[in-house]
C-alpha cells in the first residue's frame, strides 16, 4: 500500500535526506501530501513539483511571491504564514516527518501527534519545552512517537530488542569541532571554525550546537521525556568516530549498542519503514577498516552547556524551556557575530538565573500558551543579556 508522508521542514537537512529516501523508492511506494518550510521558497517549490505534492506552506510570508510564481500551473495549495505549517501538519498523513529546527517546530509537531498516526521526532525541541505536555498529547491521541535524532533512534532500537533490566542509557557525543581545544583557544574560534563539524553534515544551528555540546544537553532532556528515565540515568561519552550511536547497560552489567555509519539516513529509514525496516542507500560498515573506537568523559568545564542542560532537566518546571529558547537567541547573536563563541553558555546561564527568581518558575506549564508565554519571556531576558555585554 501507498504511504502518505508529510515532512515538515522539508528543506532542511533532515527533510532533504526523508526526500531522498522516497526518490530512491519503488513508483507508489509514497505519497506527498505536505512539503512545509520557513523561507527557502525556491527550494520548496521545486521539491514540490518533483514529488507532486498535494499542499505546500511556507512561514515566511514576504516569500510567498516566489513561491506562487514558481507553482504558477500546478495544482499544489499553497499555505503561507505559521498557522499554515500548522494546517500542513493536521493534513491526513500515514508518516510525519517532524524536522522544523527549533520551538518553532512545537505547535506543527502537536497538530501531527493529534492524527493519532506515526510522527518521526527530528525535533527535540518539541520535549524539552514541553516534555510533559507534549507526552501526554502522545497518549491521549495513540500517536507512535518514533526517534529521528541518532543516539534517541539507537536506543529506541535497542529497547525494541529488551526493555527489562536497564541500568542506565549513554548517548554517544562525537565532540564536534573543538573537542581537542582548551577554553583560552576557544576564545578566538570564529563561526566558520564552529559550522565545520568533523562527521556529520547539518544545519547551521545545529552544527553551533554541537560545537558548544549544547546539543547533547538537548538530547540528554528528550531522552530523559522519550525513555521515561531520570537524569541519574542517562549518562553522556565522547566518541569522536559517531559509529556507535548510543547504549544501553543493563542491571546484569550487558551493554547493548547500535552501530552504524554517521548518516542520517538510517535512523530516518527506521523511522519511515517502522516497525518493518526498509532499505537506505548508506555506506556499510566495514569493521575490518575501523581502527579504532574510542570514549572520553565531557569536559564540563571547558563546555558548561551540558552542565546547564543536565541542571535544567533536573529543576524541571520551566527551566528546560527557558534553556532552549535562551540558547536559540545566543546562537543566532554568535552566527550574526555580535557575540563570541563563549559568550553563548554564559547569556543562557545568565538567563536561567535572572528567570529563576520568579515564583512560578519551578512550576510546569499548565498550556501550550503557557509554554509558548515562557519561551518568548527567555527570548526577551535573553535578547536583554546580550544587549547588556555588548
């Protein structure tokens, strides 16, 4: 039978890589329903036109005259605005695919989780704003939330196998470009010397994260809401070469991995194809060529924002969604080069403790306004943070 897919953020690294996937698949084996995106129009329309989309929605409005010129002819709907990323979302879809980077992706993956049908989470800031909320909308509408993120992914495949007896879970973290340096060095890294990850190929933000490790931090939050598990139990290890995903230690001192080459196509495959797998055109293994696999603990001094992250998750109430939305201000201010590189931890830091001293800080959001309300105040604090080192 014919799969109906829809991937929000189709223009993005994940969204391209799902793309692929299905342009490599036997005739009739997908069908496009909705191709979404923020403002790369051009880019939109012709994947639009390649996989005969039914509906297409840009956020950014003042791009829309692009995009209409470009699908002059067709019979491709056109949505503009966030609402309409929202409406690609509620669109009857089999498979989902859930890649807007960022909050932004939070409302569009909600109005996916509510058709009750297969979502591919590539957005992990969808948990650690709200984990709570978004979790019970999971199982309140019997959706299947299946892991996109590589580390979430390998363990979702390894609990697939044994979920009894588990100690603990261990994201891998490939260390990004700075591993090696110190914190004096990092002082004079410029944004081209942070976007050049030594293994996997993504988006701009992304790629900053990684180098700060604030990614993990991220990926430590979603476990802990995806798995169901504390803080205590999901520990983090360098392993630059990224060939074992993640682990899981059992109580009878087993660990179960999974392995595969850095390329997001695999765990994307496993999402699409769950609960059979299907075919990805990705480069095997071959262990005879491996080297060597290597583990290094975090530097948490050198690379606080795993720290903060870890402290957010174990605060709880507001603190994660504050973390977030902090860091996607602080990222933005150092790829526009009004903030160095070090400077990214300390503005969420700073952030974190101004907020902290409200009241109600500790409480979690009741709503999704009340989440949404949340993250525009750690936006402005934020803004405010950096407008005071400047």
């Amino acid at each position: 039978m014919t799969k109906r897919l829809t991937v929000l953020g189709s223009t993005g690294s994940i969204g391209e890589n799902t793309l692929d996937i299905v342009a490599r698949a036997e005739p009739g084996t997908y069908k496009i329903v909705a191709l979404t995106a923020c403002r790369s129009a051009q880019k939109l329309a012709e994947q639009a036109i390649k996989f005969d989309a039914e509906f297409v929605a840009l956020a950014d409005e003042s791009q829309g005259h692009i995009l209409k010129s470009a699908l002059s002819g067709t019979n491709i709907e056109i949505g503009l605005g966030c609402e309409a990323l929202v409406d690609a979302a509620a669109l009857e879809a089999d498979f989902t695919m859930a890649a807007i980077m960022g909050a932004a992706g939070l409302e569009p993956t909600l109005a996916a989780v509510r058709q009750g049908r297969h979502v591919g989470l590539a957005n992990k800031e969808c948990l650690v704003c709200a984990g709570d909320h978004f979790m019970s909308e999971v199982k309140r509408h019997g959706a299947t939330l299946l892991p996109v993120d590589s580390e979430h992914n390998a363990i979702f495949q390894v609990l697939e196998e044994e979920t009894k007896g588990v100690r603990r879970l261990i994201l891998t973290a490939s260390g990004g470009p700075f591993r090696t340096l110190s914190r004096d060095a990092l002082k004079t890294v410029t944004c081209q010397d942070a976007l050049a990850h030594p293994i996997w190929n993504m988006g701009a933000k992304i790629s900053i994260d990684s180098a700060s490790l604030m990614n993990k931090g991220l990926e430590l939050i979603e476990a802990s809401y995806l798995f169901d598990r504390p803080s205590a139990e999901i520990d983090v290890i360098v392993h630059p070469q990224s060939i074992i995903h993640s682990m899981v230690e059992y109580i009878d001192g087993s660990v179960l991995a999974q392995m595969g080459s850095p390329d997001m196509r695999t765990p994307i495959a496993y999402a699409m194809g769950w609960p059979a797998r299907i075919a990805a055109p990705v480069e095997r293994l071959d262990f005879a060529k491996i080297s060597e696999l290597t583990f290094f603990e975090p530097d948490l001094e050198t690379f606080p924002a795993l720290r903060l992250a870890r402290e957010a998750l174990e605060a709880g109430g507001k603190a994660p969604n504050t973390l977030n939305a902090a860091n996607e201000v602080a990222v933005e201010a150092f790829l526009s080069e009004k903030i160095g590189f070090l400077d990214i931890s300390q503005m969420v830091e700073r952030t974190l403790s101004h907020l902290s001293r409200d009241s109600d800080f500790s409480r979690p959001a009741a709503s999704i306004d009340e989440i949404l309300a949340s993250d525009a105040q750690a936006r402005r604090t934020a803004h405010e943070q950096i407008v005071n080192l400047l």
